[in-house]
C-alpha cells in the first residue's frame, strides 16, 4: 500500500491522515464477488473515472465528466456493454446514472471487472453518496454527500481504493 491510497477498514476508509465514514455492500467484504450479491469486492481498484450531474452540482474536479441525460450503467452480465457506460435504448438490465435521487450525483467509477468485463463478476463498483449512515450498498462504497465532495477534490485519476478480506 501506498500513502495515497483508499483504504477500507471496519471503521471507515483510511486516507490522508483521517478516518472518512463510510458504507460497503450489504453482503460485506469477498474475494469471490458475483453480479448481484450485495458485497464489495476485495482487492485493490483503480478510480478510472469521475462522474457528476452538471444540473445539480459544481464540476468537482477539471477531469470530471458530466452525466447526461439517458446515460445509464449496464450490469447484464455477459453481453458487450457488461460493466460500461451505455445509453437509451438501451433495454437490458442497467443502472441509471441520472438518479431522482442524490445518490449519483458524484460517482468515483472503479476498475472493479473493467474494461473487459467477465460476465457474472459483478459491475458498477462505484464510490458514491450513501443514503444515510450505516446502511449499507449494493457492492459500492458510499460517504456523506460532504465527505464525497471533499475527496474528489483530494484524488486523481488511478488513485487506488484498497479492500482487504
């Protein structure tokens, strides 16, 4: 590990000198991660992509792409849009990114089984805002909506989120 990575602990992510809280996937931390059972995968995963919602928040970092209307997230395993960014149509199983909800405002997209998806690895392994403190995710790790803001501001593209068993 190095200084400047993410570290996910039992009491919340480690990095630059502080302790951020967070949540994981409700089906805690595996080694073992499949599409669809609610935990985080274990390993070390690169952010590859920042995303954010123009209509709702500042852009928060210069490398930060916008999320446009009709972008969505595929999850259906093992067609050629697994685990990537499509758009509408698009009628397969997918996440969409323009949420009613804050959730996706700001989303740290991981190289979690990217760029070359294999089906039933599980997709859209995201840092994002969580719904309230403690309650857990599909898979991602999520912050306070402040603490997510702040480190967008603190990482750069390859910044390396750490998941230990």
């Amino acid at each position: 590990m190095s200084a400047g990575d993410l570290v996910v602990t039992p009491q919340g992510l480690r990095f630059a000198g502080r302790l951020w809280p967070c949540t994981i996937g409700r089906g805690g931390i595996r080694a073992d991660k499949r599409e669809g059972d609610g935990a985080t995968p274990a390993g070390v995963h690169q952010i590859v992509a920042m995303l954010y919602r123009p209509d709702r928040i500042a852009r928060p970092a210069p490398w930060a792409l916008p999320i446009r209307p009709g972008d969505l997230w595929s999850d259906a395993s093992g067609l050629p849009g697994y685990n990537q960014l499509v758009r509408v149509p698009y009628q397969h199983s997918h996440e969409t990114l323009r949420r009613s909800d804050p959730l996706y405002d700001l989303v740290l997209v991981t190289n979690w089984n990217w760029p070359r998806a294999q089906a039933g690895r599980g997709s859209a392994i995201f840092l994002h805002q969580w719904r309230r403190p403690g309650y857990p995710t599909a898979g991602c790790v999520a912050f306070s909506r402040g603490d997510l803001h702040r480190l967008a501001r603190l990482i750069a593209p390859g910044s390396r989120l750490v998941v230990p068993l």
